[in-house]
C-alpha cells in the first residue's frame, strides 16, 4: 500500500448566494472575477502554509484584474478554516488552503466538510521528508539505520501523535521492518534541536527547514520519502530505490468547494499556474530549497488529495487512531 502525504494547502470555493438565486451555470457565464478573492489559511501569520498562501496570492493577483488576500482562520487542525469556508457560497470566491493535517482532521470526523465536499485547484508545495540523523551519526547510510532499527530500537522524533510525522514515521517502521520509539515535540523546531543534541536517534524533516543544517554537516540526510530524487540534494537515495512503497511530503495546496462551476475552477487554476511560473514565485521555492516540481495543477493534485485520504486512512485504522 503506498502512503502519500504531504504537509501543508487546499483551496475551496464558494457556493452559489441565495441572494441572487443565480444558477450554478449563470456563476459560470459572467465576468469572473469581479471581486476580490480570498485565501483561508488555518495557522497564524508568518508560518509556512502562511507565507506560501501570501506567495501564491501575490502572483496570483498579477493574473487578474482583482485582489487576492490571506484569510487566517486558526485552530483545530483546519477544522475552524474549513467551518468558515463551508459557510461561503461555491462561486469561486474563496479557496483554502489545506495541508495532510485537514485530512486527518476528516478523517477523525472532526471536520464539518469532509474530503468529497472539495475538489483540488493547485498545488503550490510539495516539500518531502527526509530521514535524517545527526553529522556525526553511526549511521552513514539508510541501510544502517534499517539494521540498527532490527537489532534495536530507533528512538524517531516529531511532532503531535495522529499527525503526519508520526505517520511516516511508523509506515517506515512497518515497510522496514525496524522498532521505532516515536517521541512526540510540540513543532519541528523542538524535535529538530532535540536531534541536534544527540536526544533521539532520528527524525523526519523538511529540506525548508534544514538547509543550513545539511549544509553545515550537523544533519546527515540518509534518505527521501518520496519516488524520485530531489533536485537540491541529487545525492541521496529514495526510499522507493530501497524497495520500500512509502512516500511522505509536506504538501501545500488549494482547493473549492465541489459545487464551484467548472468554468471557475478553470480560470483559477490557469491564474495561480501562470501566477506561480513567475520569476518572484521560483525564487521563493528556490529559496526554500525546492523547484518547479512543486507546481501542479488540479488533476494531479486533486488526485494527490484523494491518495492522501485513503492512505492516511488505512495507516491510521493501523495504528489504533481510527474506530
């Protein structure tokens, strides 16, 4: 079974205003956009899912003759962005971001949407986690750390039980065939400094958030969660070059409520595709240690969301995390 997931954004749309009692094809048939459009975020401002959404709505806004803002709309794993934006009409007005955590979220039936209420529009990241230990680790290899992880215990760090660390710790732990003791960190800066102290053994990370780590030789990454190699570290294996069927990304994305005319749907996605081929947004991924990889359009990524869900799903009945 593979597991696809990926942190961090959707988007939703809008449904049609009853104060107009306008059809979903006549949404479809006027000028759009007329107004501005708004991005619900679900963390606060100045984080990652934050920054990229500010991102995306900056070159998106290049593309059109309307506004484009950032609506941050904090707490319960997604669940108060995804109750804001199933108040909104589908008429493509607003978008949400969404991350693997609003998947769980569903999935643990503590959301007021569930995964067939939306439909993807982008997706704006796709950040793999990366095995890593620290530089002056025994482990010089992901082969080593498999064998120490079947003669012994691999203490993992990362964040929250039930979120997508944990997930990808132990989908490793199950297709590895190792014994892993998952220590669970309030953020990835926490567990991030507690491997840099020698604290655990292991840990699962972003390229976003170590590049002056690997860099600096105080993080030896040993493998990528994903089928191919990335472009900023070329040198290091895959997982699926290993023979293990696990893939993890911390994925950013948008996404519409399901009902948003397809002839809306369409305008956005080509706006934020033309928006995030502009020079500012490739060196934002730059910066971050990504490329244009990250970039995909609805198809693909709504068939990404739908891999998410499903995977999660059956990892966290595994785990005990579902009834």
């Amino acid at each position: 079974m593979r597991h696809w997931f990926t942190i961090r954004m959707l988007a939703v749309g809008i449904a049609t205003s009853p104060l107009t009692m306008l059809s979903a094809s006549a949404l479809a048939a006027d000028d759009f956009p007329v107004d501005p459009i708004e991005i619900a975020v679900h963390t606060s401002p100045g984080g990652g899912t934050d920054t990229t959404a500010r991102m995306v709505a900056l070159s998106t806004q290049e593309q059109l003759d309307s506004n484009v803002f950032v609506q941050n709309k904090k707490g319960g794993g997604g669940s108060v962005a995804m109750s804001y934006v199933s108040g909104k009409p589908a008429d493509g007005y607003t978008l949400m971001a969404i991350t693997p955590t609003h998947l769980f979220t569903m999935l643990r039936g503590n959301a007021p949407i569930g995964i067939d209420d939306i439909r993807g529009v982008v997706r704006a990241t796709d950040d793999p986690i990366i095995i890593m230990v620290r530089g002056d680790s025994d482990f010089a290899s992901i082969d080593d750390l498999i064998e120490a992880g079947r003669s012994g215990t691999i203490k993992w760090g990362g964040t929250q039980i039930g979120g997508v660390d944990h997930i990808a710790a132990m989908s490793f732990a199950n297709e590895a065939d190792i014994r892993v003791s998952y220590v669970p960190f309030d953020s990835g800066a926490e567990f991030a400094a507690a491997l840099s102290r020698g604290d655990i053994d292991a840990a699962g990370l972003n390229i976003s958030e170590t590049q002056d780590q690997i860099a600096d030789g105080e993080f030896r990454p040993l493998a990528v969660m994903a089928d191919e190699r990335m472009g900023a570290l070329p040198e290091v294996p895959t997982l699926a070059e290993n023979g293990m069927d696990v893939s993890f990304s911390t994925v950013r994305g948008y996404v519409v409520l399901k009902d948003t005319p397809q002839e809306r749907v369409d305008a956005l996605e080509q706006a934020m595709l033309d928006g995030m081929q502009s020079e500012r947004y490739q060196e934002y991924l730059d910066g971050i240690g990504l490329d244009s990889a990250s970039v995909a359009g609805s198809e693909a990524w709504d068939q990404q969301i739908r891999r998410m869900y499903e995977a999660g799903k059956v990892t966290m009945t595994d785990l005990g995390l579902l009834q």
